[in-house]
C-alpha cells in the first residue's frame, strides 16, 4: 500500500508545483480542440477522407511529461500485479498454450513470441505498457480541455490505470482505438478501420469500435437516450440467448455470474451520464468533436447497463466507449468559467479520485499488494 501511496504522491506533488509554479490552478489543456465549431460533414474525397478542420495537437509541461513517464515506469516495471498477470507471465516463460494465444489474435502472438526468443518475459509487458500508456498520453494531447483531469482520473478510476494491470491485451486494443480517434475526427474510414483491425489483433473486443464512426455526427435526442438506456438492461437476456446458441464459446462472457467486475464504478459512470445529460446543450455547443466523444461515452454506458448482470461483457466491451470520459470530464469542467469554482471543483474531484483508487487497491490488496519490480524476481 505504501508503493501506492508514493505513487499518487509523486503525481500529485508534480501537479502542485506546476500550481506553485504558476501561482493559479493549473488549466493546461489543448483549448484549440473545443474551438472546432459543429458542422456536417463535407462530400469525401477519392481516399474517402471528408474535408473538416480538425484539432491540432496540444503541448505538454515538463511536469505532465514527467507524470506520463511516472505511469508508463510504474506499469511496465511491475512483477506479478494483477489478477491475470501470472496468467500473461506463465504463457510466455513456459510456452503455455493459453486463451491468450489460443485465440488467434495475431499482434498479442507475435509480442509473446519476441519475448520468448529474446529470452526476456517481462519484454511483453514493457511494450504492451509502453504502447498504451504513449497513445492514451498522445490522445489526450490532442483532445483533452485540461491535461491534469485526463491523468487524474485515468489513474485513479478502477476501470482504468489499475484495470490495465490485469486485462493487458484488451488494454492495448483500447489505447489504439482511442489513439484512432483523431481519424474519425478527420473523417479518414480508411484509416480508422485499419488502426482498429491492428487493434483486433491485440484483442477481437476491438472491432466494436467501428461502429463508432458511423454515429460521429448524430446529435442524440435527451429524451430519447435516456428511454434507451433505461430498456438496455431487458434486452441483454435475449442477447445472451443468442450468443449462447450460435456463439457458445463467448457465453461465459453474457452469462449471469456473481463474479462482476467493476460493479461499483457503474455508479460513477452514471453520474457522469447523468451530469453530462444536464450540460448536453453547453458540451455540444459549437463543438463537433464534443459531439463525437459524448455519443461514444453513452454509447460505452449502455453496453455496460445491457451487461451489467452478465459475466465480464459490460465492463470489458464498454471501456472502448466510457474510456472517453477522458476527454467528456475535462469538457464539463471547463464550464465553470470562475477560476474559483472551476478549482474547488477541482479540489473535490481530486480527493474522490485518490480515495477511490486507495479503496480499490485496499479492497483488491490480494490483486496490487504488494507492488515488486522486475528488479525483485527471485528465479
């Protein structure tokens, strides 16, 4: 627990001396990103490709380089943290034959299959670290309206940072379709698709991200998507019928189980739901890519109401569209124009968050505790 608590400190303490440093509440974020006025999209060129403006990437401080690089070190440097890791670790020290390379999926293959031939196991969890921590850190770059909110809440909600430590291969698969996001702001389906076939061959989860591009530009009715997610949770069993009859082998996914993960962190997606249903007319405004990013979220939210119930399927298939609370959050702050509102906001938000992740670690100690390196294995 201690290892945890150092490594919130060393985040937060980068954050207050960008605070101290700049004497005010620190409001670093890409601002020209919102600024994309809403707007249908134009007649595609021959590549396909709609012609839109589209954001310019942002510019990070020394302290956010430096709290991305703290969160790649302390991911990709574990040993045996998380409920999957010996999983991960026995199939490529032991060439186990696994689910993990079982199931075809090429790019997670060919990562095992480079760490055991350089005779380096922790290899496949460095490069799978490195390739989510970078792309989710390039996207929020490029996206997020305030920098310390995106890593914040990426560290500290459960489903998340510490969920990466676990699910390794679907969190890989997630980072580059997040990454991917930028080719549907340009409106490139070509380009999309590609990045979210190399992101199905980390994990076949991926490819329900595709849907995504093709409900970019709809402005979703309030009343409409609330009677949508209130009827989700009763059309999951009929899903789960049909998966059972002509897809037996992901049953174990739909399912009814006690076994849930991430039931408790429903409640906080929902409230973002609902707080972002509130601000609908002010996060859309003039904002296309806002837009975008806030059909994604509910999109995420009503998988993970469908699911809630059943076997893992909510919580994994859901992360490709609540992981945009990344980006949704931030969004919503920058209402509050009052510097003063805007930082005790802040200031709350920041207390539930490391509360929250100090619970999860608490409550998960036989999962995250203790945290060791790869500098303590014992062969």
């Amino acid at each position: 627990m201690i290892v945890y608590i150092a490594f919130l400190s060393v985040l937060f303490g980068l954050l207050l001396f960008e605070l101290v440093a700049t004497w005010k509440m620190p409001y670093q974020g890409n601002l020209q990103a919102a600024d994309s006025r809403f707007a249908e999209p134009a007649a595609a060129d021959g590549l396909g490709e709609e012609k839109l403006p589209h954001a310019s990437s942002g510019k990070y401080t020394v302290t956010i380089l430096l709290a991305w690089t703290v969160i790649f070190l302390f991911s990709s440097l574990r040993y045996n943290v998380g409920w999957d890791y010996k999983a991960y670790y026995a199939t490529v020290r032991y060439n186990l034959v696994t689910n993990i390379v079982s199931n075809g999926e090429l790019a997670t293959i060919f990562l095992i299959e480079l760490a055991r031939d350089m005779d380096m196991t922790n290899l496949y969890f460095f490069l799978n670290s490195l390739i989510t921590i970078v792309l989710v850190a390039l996207t929020v770059r490029r996206y997020s309206k305030d920098y310390w909110v995106s890593i914040i809440f990426f560290v500290c909600f459960p489903l998340f940072f510490l969920n990466s430590l676990s699910v390794i291969r679907l969190f890989t698969a997630l980072a580059i379709t997040f990454y991917a996001f930028k080719f549907i702001e340009r409106g490139q389906l070509l380009r999309y698709v590609l990045a979210v076939g190399l992101a199905g061959m980390f994990h076949a989860s991926a490819f329900i991200a595709i849907a995504f591009y093709f409900i970019r530009n709809v402005r979703l009715d309030i009343m409409k998507l609330v009677i949508v997610l209130v009827s989700l949770p009763f059309v999951s069993g009929i899903i789960n019928l049909l998966v059972v009859r002509y897809l037996p082998k992901y049953a174990t996914y739909t399912e009814a189980t006690s076994a849930q993960e991430g039931t408790k962190a429903v409640y906080v997606l929902v409230l973002i739901g609902i707080v972002a249903l509130f601000l609908r007319d002010r996060i859309l405004e003039n904002d296309r890519i806002a837009n975008m990013y806030f059909n994604f979220y509910f999109v995420g939210l009503g998988i993970y109401l469908m699911f809630f119930t059943q076997g893992t399927m909510g919580h994994r298939l859901s992360l490709y569209g609540t992981f945009f609370s990344l980006l949704l959050i931030p969004k919503i702050m920058s209402l509050f124009k009052l510097d003063s509102n805007r930082a005790l906001l802040k200031v709350g938000f920041s207390i539930f968050s490391i509360v929250i992740f100090l619970y999860i670690v608490y409550v998960g100690s036989a999962t995250y505790v203790p945290y060791k390196t790869i500098f303590q294995i014992r062969y």
